[in-house]
C-alpha cells in the first residue's frame, strides 16, 4: 500500500533558523532519504517552495479566480512529502517519525487511492 507523508511545519520557523541550523538540518532529510531509498520503500519525494511562491485556483459560477497563496492561514504550511511503500499502515507511521520535521512540525500519514491508468 501506498502512503502519502505530508509534512507541515512553520515557514516563520525556518526563516529564523540560522543558515548552519538549516544545513544541519537538510543534512538529516538527505540521510533519512537515503535510509528510505536503501530499504525499499521509498516511491517519490520532494520539498515545496514557500507558500509565497503558491498560487490557488478556484472555480465559481464558472469563473475561473487565482489567487495569491495557500487556500487558508494555517500555523503551518504543507512544507514537501514522501510518497511510500509498506506493508502496513503502522510502517508508514514508523517511516513518518523518522522524518525531522516531524520534532519541529507534523506528518500527516495518508493512503493513496490507486487509481488504474484507464482512469
């Protein structure tokens, strides 16, 4: 089963962290990658720009409206994810506190709805 790992934390945050603080950081994602790609499990993964580069689109009596931005104000904001492979939900679970962000932010650990390739 597939999960999606979505990882949260607060853009605020890391912009106060000194640039050796990120960089130590960084250094845990790229080991913690490495250890998900050595076991097997990893599928795809990858940071998100700032939510200051988003833009969101929404459609409305048929109008078609874009805006700056996430879709709401939250604390946090959707920071990157892992998609992966386990034999169990409590795997993922295992994988998601593994991931740094999880001691500064949150993962939200979530299936994957295959969809077959006809769709």
């Amino acid at each position: 089963m597939q999960y999606a790992l979505l990882i949260y934390d607060d853009e605020a945050e890391w912009a106060k962290m000194s640039e050796d603080e990120r960089n130590g950081l960084y250094g845990e994602y790229f080991a913690f990658t490495n250890e998900l790609r050595a076991s097997g499990s990893y599928v795809d993964g990858n940071p998100l720009q700032p939510t200051s580069d988003a833009t969101t689109v929404r459609v409305r009596n048929g109008e078609q409206v874009v805006t700056d931005g996430p879709f709401a104000e939250t604390k946090e904001q959707l920071g990157g994810y892992y998609i992966v492979e386990t034999a169990s939900a409590d795997e993922a679970l295992e994988w998601a506190a593994k991931i740094p962000g999880a001691r500064v932010g949150s993962i939200e650990v979530r299936p994957v709805m295959p969809v077959g390739a006809a769709a």
